[in-house]
C-alpha cells in the first residue's frame, strides 16, 4: 500500500507540473518593473515599456487582450524587440498594438517575424541555441508588418506629427522625450545573422566600431535588437550604450525553481536570461516576453510578461 502511495505521488508530480505549465502558467502574464537611474541630472522621468516575444497564434485571444490593455500604463515610450507572429495573422497582430502606435517607439525583428515557426524536437532547445533553416525568402508578411508599425494609427496623429515607431533593424533614430533627447541604434537579429555589426578594422573587435553607433550629444543612448547575442552586446557597450534591451531568450521559458534558466537560445550565459545587469559600462535589459513557439507551448516558473523600466535622473 506504501508503495502504491509512493508511486502515486512520484507520477502526480511532473504531471500537475506538466499541467501547470501547458495550461495555467501561459496566461498568468506580469508586468516586471526596473528603475534605472540613467538620465542627466533635473531629468524628467521617463517610462518605457519593453514587449517582447509575443508569437500570436490565432486562437490566443487571452493574449492578445491582455496586450491590447496595457495603454493602461501610459508609457511614454514603447521598445518592441521582436518575435510578434507565430503565424502570418499581421493584421492580428497590429490591431493588438492599435492603441500603444500612437506612442512614440521604436521596433526591431526577430526570425519569427519573416518565418514561421516549424515543428522540431522541444529536447533540442536545452542542448544548444535553436536552429532556424537556411530559407532565403519570408514566408510571413513582413513588409506589411513593417508597414503597419511605421504608419500612425488616426489621420489625427498623422497631421500632428505623429509618425508610427521606427523601424531599427541595423539604423538609428532619435526621439525627444519630455525634453530628453534620445538617441537608438538598432542591429537585426543575430539569430538568423540579420546584425550587420561593422568595425573599421574590417575584422570584428578590431579598430573602432561603425555600426551599432551613436551621437555623442544626445541625452541618452540605447541600444536595441531581438537576440543579445555577446557579439550584438559587445558592440553596443563598445559604441557606449547606456542600455541595451533585447528579448529572444524567454527568460529560459522553463526555469528550475531556486535555480533559474537552463538555456538562453544564444550564446549568452544562463544567468542572464532576463532582467537588467551591467555589461562593461552598459545596463543591458532583457525580457522574459509573452509567448513561445507553438511547437513548446509551455512555461513553467516563467510567467509572461512585459517590462516597464521607469529611467529616472542620476543621483
């Protein structure tokens, strides 16, 4: 009878566990908040909400409406860096984010925004980053997603300047906010080798650095790309990024309570998988996302999420 009772719980366990993660976990979504003191002194604060991984599939209507709500946390800024489509539902995706592209913001791509995902052994992501296969032309509608986040949402907002988020695969742009002027770099995604990452000294590392680059002048300098791969970070820290944000790892998406993440997808250390540390003299964000591949449609000690970091002005 002992036995029986042993055997019974030693299965009950990984399978409530098992059922926590496919069913409940998915959709107990958090918002995880960071203060950075990062600004020029008499600064006025600024809000920044990062999104990250939303891989919508179109039956994840719980999803969708919780992002649709977050204009509820009035950011001043939104920083999307990537990962948006699990399948080719753009319109989906941009009537999610209808009400935040008004504000001012910025976007990067992550492979699953030109490609869908395929189906592949779940095993394989705790061994080493995923592989994407070699396919030269998208099968998702990328250009009317691009599109779709560059145009203001209201021909009111167009007349008043307003100009969607800019687009910031391997460019740069500048927002003034509450007086703070900010200026992004952006690298494509270093998991499908989109970062074109250059250095006068034509081999990476060597002489200075080209591109990821900023103004000296500005107020502020962030860096942004979907995977934080250590090439795409290096090269962030060494053009002087005061903060860099990334998405891509989901945080570990399966993480060992008291433990933390077993894998990041990239070659970053599994320490890091989400949050904000420093590299070099950088502050780099990271966030854990919302979604996953439909393929691994679990989380388990990795709620999704999103991340507002509230910058506030140098002590």
């Amino acid at each position: 009878m002992k036995k029986r009772a042993l055997l019974a719980g030693a299965l009950a366990a990984p399978t409530a566990a098992g059922i926590w993660g496919a069913v409940i976990e998915p959709h107990l979504f958090a918002i995880r908040r960071h203060t950075l003191p990062i600004l020029p002194a008499g600064a006025e604060s600024i809000r920044i909400l990062h999104v990250a991984d939303l891989h919508l599939a179109p039956w994840q209507k719980h999803r969708a409406s919780w992002v649709k709500a977050l204009t509820r946390l009035e950011p001043d800024v939104v920083v999307n860096t990537g990962d948006n489509l699990s399948a080719d539902i753009v319109p989906d995706v941009l009537d999610v984010f209808s009400g935040l592209l008004d504000t001012p913001g910025v976007f990067v791509l992550g492979s699953n925004d030109f490609f869908s995902p395929q189906a592949k052994n779940p095993a394989k992501y705790l061994r080493s980053p995923s592989q994407v296969k070699h396919r030269v032309n998208p099968d998702l509608d990328v250009g009317a997603l691009v599109r779709g986040f560059e145009e203001p949402t209201s021909p009111s907002s167009s007349e008043d300047g307003g100009q969607g988020w800019h687009f910031l695969d391997n460019t740069e742009a500048t927002l003034t906010i509450k007086g703070t002027r900010i200026h992004f770099s952006g690298l494509g995604d270093a998991h499908i080798d989109r970062d074109r990452i250059r250095w006068s000294g034509g081999e990476p590392g060597e002489g200075e650095i080209e591109h990821p680059r900023f103004d000296p002048e500005a107020d502020l300098k962030v860096g942004v790309t979907h995977a934080p791969y250590s090439r795409t970070l290096e090269a962030f820290a060494s053009a002087r990024a005061d903060l860099i944000m990334a998405g891509h790892t989901h945080g570990g998406q399966i993480r060992v309570p008291f433990w933390g993440a077993p894998v990041t997808n990239c070659d970053l250390d599994r320490t890091r998988a989400r949050g904000v540390f420093p590299y070099r003299k950088s502050l780099v964000a990271i966030s854990a996302g919302l979604g996953f591949s439909p393929y691994s449609p679990v989380r388990f000690a990795c709620r999704p999420e999103v991340s507002v970091l509230e910058l506030v002005a140098k002590a």
